[in-house]
C-alpha cells in the first residue's frame, strides 16, 4: 500500500514539474510578444501618418488610378511595390508630383529620409515635400532621429519591398590590363516608373507624362 501511494506521488510530482514548464513557457511567449508590440507601437510613432489622398476625391482617384497601372504593367513586382511621391511646389500656387514605383528599400540610404507615409486602402504611399522648409528639416534631424523614422519606415513598409543586400564582391575573369573587374553590380531592380501630374490651384490635374517600363507618354 506505501508504495502505491510512494508511486502515485512520484506520477503527481513528475505531473505538477511538466505543467509548471508549459507555464513558464507561455508566461514567457506572452512577456515576448506584448514586448514585441509595444516596441512596434513605439516604432510607428515617429511616422507621420496622413490620409492625404484618402481625403480628396481626385486625389483618391487618381492614387487609385496609378496603382492599379503599376499593377498592369508588373511594376509591383512578386507582390513588392510601395508608392512614392515627390511633391514640388507649383509657381501658379498648385503642386507638382512626381508619383513612383519603388520596389527596393531606397528610404534606408536616404540621408533626408522623409516621415510622412499614408495607408491606402491596404498599400503604402511614402510621401517627400520637396519645399525648400521641408527638405532643410529633413536634413537637420539628428542621426538618432532619422534612424527612428528608418525604423518606423521598416516597421510600417514591413515585406513590401526588397531589402538591397550588402554590395559584396562579384567574382568574374573580366579585367581591364592587370585589374580586375569583378562581376557587374547593377544599382536598381524592376522597370523605371514615375508618372508626373500637375495641380492647379482649384485641385484640377494634369497628367504631363508618364513612364513605366517600356511603356511612355
């Protein structure tokens, strides 16, 4: 009888030790992942996040407009594209933009890497005034800052575009003379794409040319 009851202690022993480890094991998951969110939540904080397009029917129109042409014309390549716009100041009192397919982390090597991004309904539009005010503020933020909208900007972006990997040495029986070449580094990836429309002063546009791919007007 003692030892049925020494055996029976042992099985609730050995029960109450793999119970406490699925415990701490999912104390700990619960610690890291409510970690992980608060450090996303405090990274999205130092975008700025506007409905620019969102807020004005042509403007809605026509992002919606482009996007789906980046799509015809494979731009948005492997489901990678984010949408980028330059926004110029018009001397008539309207605004010009430069509107882009960028399928490649280009914000990580911009040294006046811009804050302002918008969600259009599920895609990504990176916005960049171009304004004399606006580009002197951009450059004069501090290393630590700009590398906080870096963040931000990676965060937000997440898998949308192709992170460009190290440039590392390509090996290659190419010379010139006694020096070698190595392989070719080609800078960018996927087709050109940028469409320019101009904006009076009433909001009306006006596409001036467009080019995507091998495809112009």
């Amino acid at each position: 009888m003692k030892i049925v009851q020494f055996q029976l202690r042992i099985k609730i022993v050995k029960i109450i030790v793999i119970v406490s480890r699925y415990v701490c094991l999912f104390i700990f998951l619960i610690g890291f992942s409510c970690t992980k969110s608060q450090s996303n939540k405090e990274d999205l904080e130092y975008c700025n996040i506007v409905t620019l397009a969102q807020d004005d029917t042509i403007k809605r129109n026509l992002i919606r407009k482009t996007i789906s042409e980046f799509v015809k014309y494979d731009l948005f390549r492997n489901n990678r594209g984010i949408v980028q716009i330059s926004i110029y100041p018009d001397s008539l009192g309207g605004e010009k933009w430069y509107i882009t397919a960028k399928i490649e982390d280009d914000y990580q090597r911009y040294n006046d890497v811009s804050s302002i991004i918008e969600d259009f309904h599920g895609d990504l539009i990176h916005y960049y005034y171009e304004d004399k005010a606006s580009i002197l503020k951009r450059k004069n933020r501090s290393e630590n800052d700009k590398d906080k909208i870096r963040n931000c900007l990676e965060y937000a972006i997440g898998n949308r575009v192709y992170q460009k990997p190290t440039k590392k040495k390509r090996w290659s029986r190419l010379k010139m003379g006694e020096r070698e070449l190595g392989g070719v580094n080609r800078a960018k990836t996927g087709w050109p794409a940028t469409k320019t429309v101009l904006f009076n002063a009433k909001g009306e546009y006006t596409v001036l040319n467009w080019s995507y791919g091998c495809s112009e007007k």
